[in-house]
C-alpha cells in the first residue's frame, strides 16, 4: 500500500503509542486532589509546557481541545460572542475563502443563527490572501478574523504574520488554523503575533482527538463546553490525560525533527511533481510553486473527475485525496480551486498527494506506474457525459 | 472479472455485490447519489436516495469487505428520470420511472462509465435470471420478479450484466444476507416512487405542472360532463374521483378512457370502452431472432400476463390479445415473453403509443 494521504491524517510515531500507552496504564484525574491525581496533573502540565516550549507560547496560552475542529470553533465562535458581548456592534467576521470546513461552516453557522456578517476575504490564482484586501475588510464593527497559516488542499502558505499584523493595528484579534503547519513549517506563536492559534494532533504524528487552541492570555473567550471549569475555564471536561501528554510528545518531536523533516519531504515531494508532470503532461500544479508546506501536491487533470481517478488509484493500493471535502460521499467541487479562480471543471478535476514521516522514493515509482492509465480511464469516464 | 456492484442500500444488492464477491470476481461497490437534496428523503417511502441508505450500502460494502464509492448521479437522474417523468404525463402518458431508470441510469450512464473506468460488468440486486446463454429470464420468485422492469436493455446492456438473485426467492435472499452478517437483511423492501418522498404523485405533479382547467368529456355523447383541473391527475381506467355532475344515461359508472392533451380533454366512458384487444408500442427493442409460437405480453409492472400473438415491423410491436385487458395508458411498456419451463424468457419490449 502506498499512502499519500498523510495531509488526512498521519500514523502516529512509535514513541508516541509507547507515551500514550503508559499514561493510559497510570490513569488518574488530573483535577483530583489525591496523590494519583497530582500525578495526573504533573503529567499534563509538563505538556502544557512541552508544547508551549515548542511553539513559542507562554504555556497558560495552552488550551487542550479534543482537536482541530473544536479548537477552530472555539476560537471562532469563542472570540466572536466574547467581542460581541463587550461591544454589541461588534459582529462582522473576516474570514479568508479557502479555510477548512471546521472553520467555514463555523463562520456560516454564526452567519445563519447568531446573526454575524461575515467578510469573505478573496485569494489570488495562487491561494494567497493578499494584506489590502484584509486591510480592506477591518471595518470597525470587526468582531474576529480568521486566516488558516497554510491551505490543507493546494498547500499555499499565507503571509500570516504579516496579516495578524493589520488585524492587531485594527484592534481585531486573529485567529489562524495552523493545523497543516506544524511540523512542516516554522511555527512560533509569539512571533506570528496571532491572538488564537489551532492545532491537533493527529496530523503530526500523535493521536486523534486532542489537539489544543493557543490562545493569547488576554484574548477572552466565550467558552463552547460548561461544567467543570478545566483550561481556564474555557474547555469544561475531565482532561485526557493520555492523550494530552502523547500529543505534547508528537509536537515537540514534530518541532524537533522540522528542519530536517520538510528537507527531506520537499526534495520528495519535488521529485513526484516532477515525475507526475512528465508521466501525465497535462496535468497541472495548484497552489504557489514556492511558498507550500514541503509534503504537498495538488495537481488538476484536465478532463477527469478526481473521485473517478481517487477509484483508479485505490485500486491500484495507491492512497490520496481529491483533497476537498464531499457532501454524503459525494465529491464536491473545491471551495478553494473554485475561490483561486477554477472553474467548475477544474476544481472537480483534482488530486492531492501528502507525504509523511512512511513516504519514499518507492511510492513515487508506483504513483508514476499506475497514473497514465488511471487518468487516461477517467478521461474516457469524464467524456460519456456532463 | 472487474465488476461494479450498483448498491441502493437494500438487502438485494447487497447479497448480489456479496454473491459476485464470493464467485470469485473483482467487485467495487458504488452507490448512486440520485437525489438533489437527500436530507429531505430520510423519512417517508425508504427508496433508494436517503442518506441513511447511503450508509448502509457502505457498511454492507464493508462487511463483505468491498471499496465502496458514492457516484453523484444528480443532474442524470433529474434529467432522464425525473423530468421524463413530469413531461410523459403532461403529454397525457403513463410512464414507469424504474423502468426509465435502469434504461437510462443504471445500465446507461453508470454501465458506459464504468466501462470506461475498466469495469467488465455491472452487478445489481434485480430479481431476474441471466444466465450464460445471454437470455433474460424471470425470476424463480414470481412476486419478486423484475424481469419486466429490465425489459428495456438491449443485448449490448445485458452481455455486460449481471444479476445474481435470480435463482432465489426473496425469503432465500433474506437468508443468505443473515448468513453474511448483513445488517441490512431484515430492512424492509422499498416501495413507491423513489423521488417523491412522501408517495403523493398527484401533489407532486401538482407543484411542476400547475393548474390547467379543460373539460370531462363522454365519450359516447360527446357532451361536456364535467371539469378538471389538470388532465395529468387522471389515469386511464379511473372510475373515482372523476366529480361528474350528472349521472350517465345508462346509470352505470364511468371510467376515464383517454387523456388528449392537445386539447386538455378527459374522455370517459363505459367499463366496456375500457377493453383493448390489439396494443401497438414503438421504441421497439427486439432481443429474439424472430417471435415464434405462442408469447405472452406484460402490460404493466406486476400486471397480469396476456397471451398474445405479436408481429414486430420496423421500430413497432404490435400485439394481438388472446384475451382483452383492461385500462391500457400509453407510456407504459409491453415486454414480450416467451414461455419457458426453465423461466419465461424476455424477447422484446415497446413503449405502448395505443391500444384499442
Ligand atoms: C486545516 C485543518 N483544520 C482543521 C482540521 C480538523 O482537525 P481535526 O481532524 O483534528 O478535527 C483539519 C483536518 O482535517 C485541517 O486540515
């Protein structure tokens, strides 16, 4: 099996199981006042601390989450009630077009029920969200802004520190979904000047289900989950312990082994575009040729469909993505291709590959074998109608 | 072989997707995203498009350990289903949408892409036989049989299908998803109109084709006998509904004969009038070398078999009845069968243009 989907989800690295493996077997909550629950506690403050080492936080900036997606609604929903509530003519969200779902279907949702406006920040043909049109966008009745650091389907790396920059000028707190970032490229919270920051852990080696919302200590939220009052009150629940300091572990490695890790990714990664370009010459990269996280492809072929091609692949035990999310299994054109300025065709045309910490140079000879015949297949498919 | 298992989420493709599995064959399942806004399907006539039946098309795929896929069938369906539907009976016809369905859908659009994507067939869960000598055949279940909703495939559609229930009665069916661990073994059949949730064709039709006041004519008088409001809410061989003022001469009840939609007319008449002994379809599909002895015709789905005595010149059958049948709307299909120990196998089909 080949799999270059690692941008889905990553396997969790061997030290990783083991850090998880122990802390399940000790146990303990980590609010209890007992000896097991300092235990519990030491544990899960050392991660707070790992993991605020490793990103340039303060670690009381560390909310644990149960992922990705609850760390970009909290931020999102979070911020937007607590700017809202301190000043009610607070309530337009700015948000970038190709964020992920967790954030944009957060911000139609605060669109539709809560009664936001919302200011959809537009990208060129290369994904990039340029500073004007944020600049543009921070009318004064901005409550939040929400920028993803770099773009889970073509891989485009925004100007983040640069955009935080106008939002701060403009007294609006930002937000970025940094989740494909980390591990891939330098990630440093302070000096991003980000006021939230959402990253999870199983996109860079440690387990599903628990991430964690950098979060500025002066940025006040509005929390999602009320009970207990764990994580400054902002994330109610007992902690997962475990998980939590299995996670610490996956970011401090990630962080660690960075340099040398999107080296050697984007040498790879080079490679396969190389090769898929001349086994498939029509077919065409997306995103910015540069400024893109080292493991990511993103290629449209003309005249497929890429849940037809996605078919082909599998078949063959080669595993990727169309890279954009599907609506009962049914594959929809990307938001993102289709916000850079593709048509329809095009954006339902696409393919993404992802490498990780498994991928070799191996995968790419048998990437390369099965393409022509894949595409030339999805090709015939495509013509029969539509 | 490669083949492409067309799964509704029903225990009957299921068990035939497990069944070519365990022949030995290459099997992908796919299921068809037919409808444009599932969600609204999820209660009401459990069809072939609800979300929920997506899901269990994906377990029973799993559990029999098959890739499974969502193909996005929409805007086909739409066009040569749906909108087929509503057009046949603006122009005064009766159509069957499953049959249009296989026609057009399941042994067009996907059979030709799967094909194309390197498939060597596609197997679905129809209650039919087809077997090695390329003939269809009905069902051993008669209650269940489908061979007459797969009596519009020509040879080509056929040499690439497969059915494999065929040999079983739907209880047998039942039984061997059991057997398998398929959890869909005991979901209930689905009936209806896949499309139209909640089973009310009428309001359905109401809302795309509107109001149209004409006239209920008798057929016998030629006298104006009462009023509608849309000649597509009225079926051939309706008696009630009909809302007539007076009551026929002969005081007996009065049936819909015909529907003439260039001038918006509803004829009614007689139970008499209703009998039909010849029935002409075009849009001939002929799979036999030649009709020969004594056939049967199938008139409409789960109706009542008809000897007859068929003659098929050019792009027609035309089908003399040993016996009259009653109610006869054209837009239906005739299929043509043949007698057979061994299942009554299919010759031919035509879309019924007129029945007298
Ligand atoms: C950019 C981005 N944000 C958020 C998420 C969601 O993260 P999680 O799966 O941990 O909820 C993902 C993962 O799909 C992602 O790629």
């Amino acid at each position: 099996m080949v799999y270059f989907d690692h941008a889905a989800t990553t396997p969790m690295l061997p030290e990783v199981v083991e850090a998880y493996a122990a802390a399940a077997a000790t146990g303990g909550n980590a609010s209890a006042l007992h000896c097991s629950g300092r235990a519990a506690r030491r544990l899960v403050e050392e991660s707070r601390e790992r993991v605020a080492a490793a990103l340039g936080a303060r670690p009381g900036e560390v909310v644990f989450t149960g992922g990705g997606t609850e760390s970009d609604n909290l931020a999102v929903k979070g911020i937007f009630w607590a700017r809202r509530a301190a000043d009610p003519a607070r309530t337009r969200i700015v948000a970038s077009a190709v964020e992920h779902k967790a954030v944009l279907d957060t911000v139609e949702w605060l669109e539709r029920h809560e009664g936001a406006k919302v200011a959809w920040l537009p990208v060129d043909e290369l994904c990039r969200v340029h500073e004007e049109d944020l600049e543009l966008a921070l009318t004064d009745d901005v409550a939040v802004t929400t920028i993803m650091w770099a773009n889970n389907e073509v891989g485009t790396v925004q100007p983040v520190a640069a955009l935080a920059a106008v939002s701060a000028a403009a007294g609006v707190p930002f937000h970025t979904d940094a989740v494909q970032a980390i591990g891939q490229l330098p990630v440093d919270f302070a000096a991003s000047g980000a006021s939230a920051l959402t990253l999870s852990g199983h996109k860079l080696g440690g387990p599903v289900g628990v991430g964690a919302l950098l979060l500025g200590r002066d940025v006040a939220v509005t929390p999602l989950l009320h009970g207990g009052g764990q994580e400054r009150d902002v994330r109610s629940g007992t902690l997962d312990v475990a998980g939590i300091s299995a996670f610490a572990l996956a970011v401090e490695l990630a962080v660690q082994r960075r340099t040398a890790f999107a080296a050697q990714l984007a040498a790879l990664r080079d490679e396969l575009v190389e090769r898929v370009q001349a086994a498939v010459p029509c077919a065409l990269l997306n995103g910015d040729p540069g400024d893109r996280l080292p493991a990511n492809a993103h290629f449209s072929f003309p005249g497929c469909e890429g849940d037809a091609l996605l078919m082909l692949l599998d078949a063959q035990g080669i595993e990727c993505s169309t890279g954009s999310a599907c609506n009962a299994g049914v594959a929809q054109p990307s938001h993102v291709l289709l916000a850079m300025g593709a048509d329809d065709a095009r954006a339902r045309s696409s393919l993404r590959f992802t490498l990780g910490h498994s991928s070799a140079r191996t995968d790419i000879d048998a990437l390369v074998a099965a393409l022509p015949t894949a595409v030339e297949r999805a090709r015939r498919a495509g013509k029969i109608r539509r | 072989m490669r083949v492409l298992a067309a799964m509704s989420g029903g225990v009957d493709s299921a068990v035939a997707a497990a069944l070519a599995a365990e022949a030995g064959h290459d099997v992908t399942g796919v299921h068809l995203a037919l409808a444009k806004n599932p969600q609204t399907y999820r209660s009401g006539a459990r069809g072939c498009c609800t979300l929920e039946d997506s899901r269990d098309a994906r377990r029973a795929a799993d559990v029999i350990g098959i890739p499974f896929y969502v193909w996005d069938m929409v805007e086909e369906f739409q066009e040569d289903v749906v909108d087929d539907f509503v057009a046949e009976y603006a122009a005064g016809r009766t159509p069957n949408p499953c049959l249009r369905c296989n026609e057009k859908i399941k042994f067009h659009a996907v059979l030709e892409r799967a094909l194309a994507l390197g498939f060597d067939a596609v197997v679905t869960g129809h209650h039919a036989r087809l077997g090695a000598d390329g003939l269809l055949r009905r069902s051993v279940d008669a209650g269940k049989d489908q061979s007459y909703v797969l009596g519009v495939l020509n040879s080509h559609q056929l040499a690439k299908s497969m059915f494999p229930l065929g040999g079983y009665t739907k209880e047998q069916v039942r039984e061997l998803a059991a057997a398998r661990g398929l959890g869909v073994a005991g979901k209930p059949d689905s009936h209806d109109i896949c499309f139209i949730a909640d089973g009310d064709t009428q309001g359905f039709l109401a809302a795309r084709l509107g109001s149209s006041p004409g006239d209920i004519v008798d057929s016998e008088t030629g006298e104006v006998v009462g009023a509608h409001d849309g000649a597509y809410q009225y079926t051939i061989g309706q008696r009630k509904g009909l809302s007539i003022g007076r009551p026929a001469p002969d005081g007996k009840p009065r049936y819909v004969l015909s529907i003439t939609p260039v001038t918006n007319t509803v004829t009614v008449g007689p139970r008499a009038a209703l009998e039909v002994s010849t029935v002409t379809g075009d849009r001939a599909l002929w799979l036999a070398p030649s009709p020969g002895g004594a056939v049967q015709v199938q008139l409409r789905a789960h109706g009542e078999v008809h000897d007859a005595q068929v003659s098929v010149v050019d792009d027609e059958i035309i089908a003399v009845l040993g016996k009259p049948a009653l109610g006869i709307a054209p837009g239906q299909t005739m299929v043509v069968y043949q007698p057979d120990p061994a299942g009554d196998i299919v010759l031919g089909s035509a879309t019924i243009s007129a029945a007298r």
